[in-house]
C-alpha cells in the first residue's frame, strides 16, 4: 500500500474503519503555526451528517488527538500526529458477509491484493472512514493557505441528478452551513433531501457532485509535465472513497464549445493580468494563473444498500444474492464537501512549500 501524499508537505494516513482509529501524520508542516485543537474539530464536525435521512446510525464522537508536532499551541516543525478513536463500532453484521463480495464495493479487488489478510470490518482501509485523516489534515493545510490569503470552500452543486442553480460567493458561504446537504442554493438542497429521503425508503442510494472553489490563488504553482497542478489535485480526490470523476473550469463541457468559446480572454484588470472568463478553472499548462481555481468530484451512490444484489462466495464461486445489512449513509456527498475541500487544501500547501510561497518557520 501507499498511504502518504504530498512531497514537501507530506500526508500519512492510517487506520481502519473499525480498528482501534484513523489517523494521520503530517510531515514537513513548518514550524511556528498556531494551532488550536478547536480548531481542527470544527473541521471535523462538518463531516458529521446534519440530518438522520442522510447519515449512517453510527455516530462517531471523532475527538481530535494531538500525539506529536504541537507544543504550547504552536506546531515545532516535527512531525504533526493526530488521531480520532473509533468508538461507536459494530462488526457483527461483516462476520456474515467476510466471503461474501458486496457489489460497488472493493471487497473482491482487496481479497485478491491481499490474499483475503485485509480487514474486512466496514470496508476496513477502503471505507468512507479513513476520510476523517483527510479532513485533520485539511484543517492544517488551510490555516497555511490562510497565511497568504488563499481560501479553499466547497459545496454542494448536485444531488441524484437536482441540480443548484449558479450562485455567488457570498451566498454559498452564508447557505452551505445551513441546510443538511450543504448546498448554496436553498431551493435545491430542499429537493436534494427529499430524493435521498425517497431513495431510502426504497432501500437505495444517491450520487452526486461536490465543487471546490480555491480563492486568492497565488499564481504560477504546479510542477509540469508529470507534477501537474491538476494532475496531483486529482489523484488526492480520487484517493476519497466513491469519487469516479473530477473535472476542472468548463470541464467535460470545454468538448463540446469551439476554441473561441472555451478560450479565456486575457486582460489587464486595474494593472493586473486577469482573465475576462474562467473555462480553464484556474489552472494552464498545469500552472496556476491566479484565477480562482475550480474543481468538481462525481461521487457514486453509496453501494451499501439493502436493496436484493447479486454477488459470488469469495470461497465458492458459487452465484448468490446479497441484501447488505449495516449502517450506511443513504448519500455521502454532504459529509464529502469538507473532505474534498481538505483535499485540495493539502495539495495546494504542498505545492505552494515547494514554490516558497509558504515558508519553512512562520513568525
């Protein structure tokens, strides 16, 4: 396995979903950062389900730990460990299924990698838990953004197929922590949860997509040809359980337009080279051009439904049929805006340490 990200700030995730915890340690993370353990919490409560239509039974109390690389408030240029305990687990209804691969779910790929050694209890290393590494992470990789004036959000933008209509910053910022699908747009996210709640009842599930909006970005990180801006935000999102697809700016859409469509005029703006539009979502040639950066994560329905599946015995081959017990959540996508938001902030720290944007000591 490869559990860490990041080059010169370095993220090491650890832990199964029903292990003793989920954690990560943070290496490269400079020194003279205050850092309070509120403020990491917070992070962590927006995680948390806001309404029981959506959300697992399990509930977590997912209390920060801070084992190492911060003293007095302050972190000291070692390492950065943090932990949250599983406390609230359940294993019983995984000893049923252990030979049993649940449709959507990477029980068959791990038995094969693994040689059936993985642990199976709630997905183990591939469950939607380990995210809560992530978003610790995330916590401390935005407050250094914050240091040069870079804001990273995100929000809900579609839901089993609703969709929010565009919506500015400013009335994202004030709706997404005041409905439970976290949506910018209160007339969508009213319609969102009504379709979870109906595909739950139906023993289903939902999809949707989560947008990300990095603000202030400083221009010009990003390391081509391999080191893509792009390429290592997209390969941190796709490390989130359930994502299948990110675009950036006009994304899939740019396929369709002509080249004087989709080409983003360049202008001086009050002495400032700016672009009129934002098709590119802030990123050329695998470089920031100081353009607000955009990005979207399709995440698919959650596959743990109690809806009649087929599958095979692991042991057997034999063909059977599946009706997956548990506690899962009936749509992920509103606990998955902070973990996408977390994401980027940490690539975007790493890159911006390797530019020198960020510096090794904050005074």
């Amino acid at each position: 396995m490869n559990n860490s990200l990041g080059k010169l700030f370095t993220i090491t995730s650890f832990g199964e979903s029903h292990g003793t915890g989920i954690g990560v340690v943070i290496d490269g993370c400079p020194a003279g950062l205050p850092v309070t353990p509120d403020e990491i919490q917070q992070e962590l409560e927006k995680r948390k389900s806001l309404h029981n239509i959506l959300s697992t039974p399990r509930h977590e109390e997912d209390k920060v730990e801070i084992l190492s690389g911060i003293f007095n408030g302050f972190t000291t240029g070692a390492p950065v460990c943090l932990m949250v305990k599983n406390k609230d687990v359940d294993s019983s209804p995984y000893e049923d299924t252990r030979y049993t691969a649940r449709p959507g779910h990477a029980d068959y790929t791990a038995y094969l990698k693994y040689g059936g050694f993985n642990d199976y209890r709630g997905g183990g290393r591939f469950s939607g838990r380990i995210t809560a590494a992530f978003v610790m992470a995330g916590a401390i990789a935005g407050k250094l953004l914050a240091l040069k004036g870079t804001e990273v959000l995100a929000h809900t933008i579609e839901i089993g197929g609703i969709t929010a209509k565009p919506k500015g910053i400013k009335v994202i910022k004030q709706n997404i922590g005041n409905n439970p699908v976290r949506c910018g747009d209160k007339l969508a996210a009213e319609k969102m949860l009504k379709a979870v709640e109906a595909a739950r009842k139906n023993g289903d599930s939902l999809g949707g997509v989560v947008e990300c909006i990095a603000l202030n970005m400083p221009a010009g990180l990003g390391e081509p040809v391999f080191d893509t801006l792009e390429g290592d935000i997209g390969k941190a999102l796709f490390a989130i359980p359930a994502v299948k697809g990110v675009e950036f700016g006009a994304g899939f859409a740019a396929a369709r337009l002509r080249g004087s469509e989709n080409n983003d005029p360049i202008i001086n703006e009050d002495g400032e080279i700016v672009t009129a539009t934002n098709n590119a979502g802030g990123i050329l040639g695998g470089i920031s051009n100081g353009m607000p950066l955009i990005v979207r994560a399709a995440f698919k329905p959650t596959p743990s439904i109690p809806a009649d599946q087929n599958t095979v015995s692991l042991k057997t081959g034999k063909n059977l049929k599946i009706s997956v017990k548990g506690r899962h959540d009936a749509c992920i996508v509103p606990r998955a805006v902070v973990v996408v938001k977390s994401m980027v902030a940490v690539t975007l720290c790493d890159f911006a340490l390797r530019a020198g944007i960020i510096p090794g000591v904050i005074k």
